[in-house]
C-alpha cells in the first residue's frame, strides 16, 4: 500500500511538473509512509518533477510556436487541474488512515495518525523562528539558494535564449532541456539510492562541485554545438535536482522527523528565491554586455 500511495503522487507530480510540489510532498511522503528507503522514495518522488519536464517541455514549446504563449499556459494550467481528483479520490494522509505501519517498521508498531495543528501558519513561522536560530539551516538554505539560481533560475530560464544567440532553434533548445530531464530521472533516482548509504554531505559536495564545472564550459560548448553541449545536458541532468534527497536527509537528521519536512518547505523557499535573483540578474547581463558569459561564470 505504501508503494501505491508512492506510485499515486508520482503520478500526481509528472501532471502538474513542479519541483516545489516534488520536494517538499517527498520529505513528508517519505517520513510519514517510509521508516526504510527513506532517501530512493525522496529520490523518486524528485524525479517524477523531471518526468513531467520530460513529457510537457517540447510539446509546450510546439505548442507555443504554433498557437501562441496563451494557449501553452492553458495547457499548463489544466495539467495541474486534472490531478486534483486523483488526490482527493486516492491518496491517505498517514499510514494510521490506512490502519497500516510505516514501510520498513516492525509488525506491529503503533502508529498515531499525524496530529494537525491549530494553527498551521503559526506552525510553520514558529518552526522558521526555531530553524533560523541554527547555523545548520542557513547552510542548507544558502546551497539550495545557488541549487536555484543555477537550475530554475539559470539554464531553465535562459538556456533556450543562450542557445538562440549561438543559432540553436528554439525548439531545439527546448529538447536539450527535455533531455536534461531524461537525465534527471536517472540522476534523482541514483541520488535517493546513494542517500540512504552516503554521507549526504559528500554527496553535496560532489553534486556543486560538478555543477560548477559544468556551468564553466557551457558558453563554449554552445558555440561548438557539437558533442560538448551534448555532454553538459547529460551531467548537468544527472545534478538537476539530485541535490534534495541528501539535503531532506539532512533536514530530516537535524530537526527530526515531524518539523524536518516544515524546515525543507523553508530551505525550499530559498531556493526559489535564488531562482527568481539569478532569472533576472542574467537578463541584466545579457542586456548590458550582449551574452551569457559572465552569468554562468558567476554561477
């Protein structure tokens, strides 16, 4: 049943193609139906954002060539209505909805259903109050914040126009993107998997470390076209957003399993926070000097 109600919001996630939802439903889904695999379940769940980036991303930029921007957000905007039964109809909130035990518990563990505050708003501010108080999160929500500028923020806002400049259609660029969330899958997955058996912070150093060296060589490899583009769409794609398992890892081992989802909700605010500095900060750029090159130099 657990893996249903995974199989379920996996689903729900690939129709309605957003990260936030993706990270911040994980870290919930995962420790309230997970005692086991808690980080592949994080991992998957990720992935599925991917999925729908995969799926909607070139008929989205047809559809926009074709018929228009408008139509393309209409399109967007019934994706995310249609999985609106699906929630209703099939998913549980807590394993003790069910009368199940958590996967990987022993037989038998009790298991209260999630208590609801009264206040959900004052929770979660409390929680900030609580949270900022600790160096731990302002490391976390400080790397997810550049995890944002460099992915949504970045290459997913200005990879298309970057690419135009050097003479790339628009639709080809937008099937580069595609395959960055073809990568992804397996990147997210793979990153969940190693969670549950890696330091996660290890796995953050490597995963900015290549995204860095990544970010290094994409103007060139833009100008080449040639095999160098391909391999920065398979690397960057295998970071995109391997990134969350580990750092929901880290919430979750720091502030425990019932505020560790809420911390995750505000690390991931900084991350569209960073997102929406380095989306406007590269437009500037490429206003004021012509190009892309002192954006991804400095992400």
């Amino acid at each position: 049943t657990a893996a249903w109600q995974l199989i379920l919001l996996w689903g729900v996630v690939v129709g309605a193609g957003t990260g936030a939802m993706a990270g911040v439903l994980a870290a919930t889904v995962a420790n309230r139906w997970f005692v086991a695999r808690r980080g592949l379940v994080v991992g998957a769940l990720t992935a599925a954002s991917a999925t729908g980036q995969l799926v909607f991303l070139p008929l989205l930029a047809n559809l926009t060539v074709e018929s228009g921007w408008r139509w393309a957000s209409v399109a967007v905007a019934a994706g995310a209505l249609l999985v609106a039964p699906l929630v209703l109809a099939f998913l549980h909130e807590s394993p003790a909805v069910a009368g199940l035990t958590p996967y990987g518990a022993s037989p038998g563990t009790p298991v209260a259903p999630p208590a609801k505050p009264a206040n959900p708003v004052g929770t979660a501010l409390r929680t900030l109050r609580d949270a900022s108080r600790t160096g731990a999160f302002w490391l976390l929500a400080g790397s997810f914040a550049i995890c944002g500028a460099s992915t949504n923020g970045l290459v997913g806002t200005h990879l298309i126009p970057a690419a135009h400049d050097h003479g790339i259609p628009g639709t080809t660029a937008a099937g580069l993107l595609a395959l960055v969330g073809l990568f992804d899958i397996a990147g997210t997955v793979g990153s969940g998997w190693l969670t549950d058996r890696v330091d996660p912070r290890r796995l953050l150093l490597w995963y900015y470390g290549l995204r860095g060296v990544a970010l290094l060589v994409l103007t060139p490899a833009l100008a080449d076209g040639g095999i160098g583009l391909v391999g920065f769409v398979v690397i960057y794609g295998l970071d995109w957003v391997a990134t969350v398992p580990p750092t929901v890892a880290l919430c979750t081992e720091v502030y425990g399993r019932e505020r560790g989802p809420i911390v995750f909700g505000w690390v991931f605010a900084s991350h569209q926070v960073g997102a929406a500095v380095a989306a406007t900060a590269a437009g500037a750029v490429r206003t004021a000097l012509g190009d892309y090159l002192v954006a991804f130099l400095a992400a």
